[in-house]
C-alpha cells in the first residue's frame, strides 16, 4: 500500500461477508453515520414519506469526503416481509420476486414499482450499497439499474451480457436495513455516470481494431488475453471506493472501453513472443496535478508468460477524481522495465 493513501489494505475490506446488522464502514475513520429505522416503501414523493428520500429533500449537502466510486453488479431488496409478500400477491401464482427475469417482467409492466424495491450494488454477492436515485433525474436512474440487470442475466457468451456496473455516488449519511438483517450505507447515484462493462462487445471492439494486421491465430490469443486481462483486473480491485486512490483504480478497471484499445497494442509481446498477462496493478500520488484536483496514477504491468526473459510493459493513467465521474488526464504512457 502507498504511504500516501495510508488506509488499510484494501483486500481485508472484503475478506468476510457481514454478519447480520454489521455495518460495512464501521472500520472507517470517517464519522459514524447515524442508523435508521428499517425503510418503508419508496413513493414517487420519498420527501413526504418514510424510507430513502431525495438528497434535495433532505437538504443533503455533497462534499469530497463523501464520493464513491465502486462497482460489482446490481441486485435489489425487499427490506420487510410484508414487503415481499406485496409482490407475490401482485405477481399472481407461479411468479416469484426471487426469479430475476419474472421480476424484469414485472417491472416492465408496471414500472411504479420499480421504486418499491432496495436496488443495492452487490460485491461478491456481499451487498456493500443501498442505491438511491438522485432527482429529478430519479426516473433514468432506475432505468439505467434495470438495464444492468437485464445484462446481468444474459448468458456469458451473450453480446449484451454485462459482467460489472460502476456506481458514482455521495454517502447521503443514511443506513438501510436489508431483509437479511444486514445494514448498509445509503448512496446517491447521479444517472449521467453509471457505467456498463459489457465484456462482449468491447474485447469483440478492440480485436477488430488490430485484426488486419495480425494472423488468425494471433487473433485468438488476443480475444483470450483480453477477457483474461480485464477478469484478472475485476478480481484484484476489491474496495468499497472510498478513499482517492481507490476511486482512481476502480476507474481504470471498469472503463475497460476507455483502455482496452490501447491494451491490445501492449498486450501484443510481438511475433516471437505470446500474449502478455497482467502482472500487478499499482496506484500512487501523482507529483503533479493540475489546481482543484486530486490526481493519481494508476500504473499496470503485464508480462509475457511465454517469455520471461522479456522486459514488462507498464502503463500508467493519470485519474483526477476530484469529481463524482472521475477523468483522465493526458494520454496513457507505456513503457518497458524489469522491474516494476
């Protein structure tokens, strides 16, 4: 871990579920975020009534220390029992809530009812987020969830398959309790961030972009490479998006369409060598950074399984995440070293 982040290593974050009632962020340093009772029903006016309300209504006021950026996949909630007995009742017999494309349909047909559920963002199957549609853009926000578990129940092989979703947000200082028993924090999500990675379609991208200069064969590698190269990345960034540098990572590795372009190129070890494999993922301060901004560098390394004998091939992005939707500064920077 950096000296500068100077938080604890991220991989003890998601060692163990949560036992029921644990708070995800208790560990934090930051302030305790007051518990509340276990959330009503959502309503088009949440203002007026119980559960999560509108950031706005609640006079919720966004600072730095509040960002997120996280990503894992969308599940949702039912928060009581006679919560998820109302979908029963209103889905008649032989539909089940629990039956994700049931549910999808559903939905589409009454779509009020979408704002019913705890949409939450999902780690490992870990609820770690309770999902709340910031306004007056709430509507596309909930269009935007569903649209992610569309993606999430389409086979692998499937070209709208979605295999991560990134969530921008603010800790709105609010706690809901799960069906389960489990207590998770309550984020903001603003609609014009939310990112799909939908695998399928970008490694498909990206090997067409080089495949006329490359033999078949060489092709192959290439689409194996990247889906292994971007599941590899998937399971080393493992944090709840918290701090700076956390945000940075979690930006490089779920933008895979912003990068996987230019990772064919270093992914590439040439006509004598194999399809290189990423080795390590790094972040660190950058030492200069433009005013208002919190910038860091997140480096990767991949090497040639093949070959160990040659040099690595780092690439580094620059992140500003300053913002609620981090950015990258400059173009990526590519190079080759022994050691990383």
């Amino acid at each position: 871990m950096n000296d500068e982040q100077g938080t604890p290593d991220d991989s003890a974050c998601m060692d163990a579920a949560p036992m029921a009632g644990q708070d995800l962020v208790a560990q934090s340093p930051r302030p305790a975020i007051a518990e509340v009772a276990p959330m009503r029903a959502l309503s088009a006016d949440a203002s007026n009534q119980g559960g999560i309300a509108a950031p706005a209504a609640r006079g919720w006021q966004a600072s730095d220390k509040s960002l997120i950026y996280a990503f894992g996949k969308i599940g949702y909630d039912f928060g009581t029992q006679a919560r998820m007995d109302s979908f029963f009742q209103l889905m008649g017999p032989d539909h089940s809530p629990f039956n994700t494309e049931q549910l999808l349909d559903f939905l589409a047909k009454r779509e009020a009812e979408t704002r019913m559920l705890i949409w939450t963002l999902n780690v490992d199957l870990t609820p770690v987020y309770a999902l709340e549609p910031g306004e007056p853009f709430s509507r596309d926000t909930y269009a935007l969830l569903i649209g992610a578990l569309e993606g999430q129940v389409r086979g692998e092989g499937d070209a709208g398959y979605i295999a991560r979703v990134a969530i921008p947000g603010y800790l709105t200082g609010k706690k809901v309790r799960l069906y389960s028993g489990q207590v998770v924090p309550v984020v903001s999500v603003p609609a014009r961030a939310i990112y799909y990675c939908d695998v399928n379609q970008i490694i498909e991208g990206a090997v067409k972009a080089v495949a006329a200069n490359q033999a078949a064969q060489q092709v192959d590698k290439l689409r194996i490479g990247l889906r292994e190269c971007l599941n590899r990345i998937y399971c080393s960034v493992c944090n709840l998006g918290m701090w700076s540098s956390d945000r940075a990572t979690n930006f490089v590795a779920i933008n895979a369409a912003q990068i996987v372009t230019a990772l064919t190129q270093d992914l590439l070890a040439g006509s004598s060598g194999g399809i290189r494999q990423l080795a390590q993922i790094a972040v660190e301060k950058s030492s200069f950074c433009r005013v208002d901004s919190d910038c860091w560098d997140v480096k990767l390394a991949f090497f040639d399984p093949e070959n160990h004998r040659r040099p690595m091939r780092i690439v580094c992005y620059t992140i500003d995440v300053s913002n609620v939707m981090p950015v990258t500064i400059g173009e990526p920077k590519s190079w080759e070293a022994n050691i990383f």
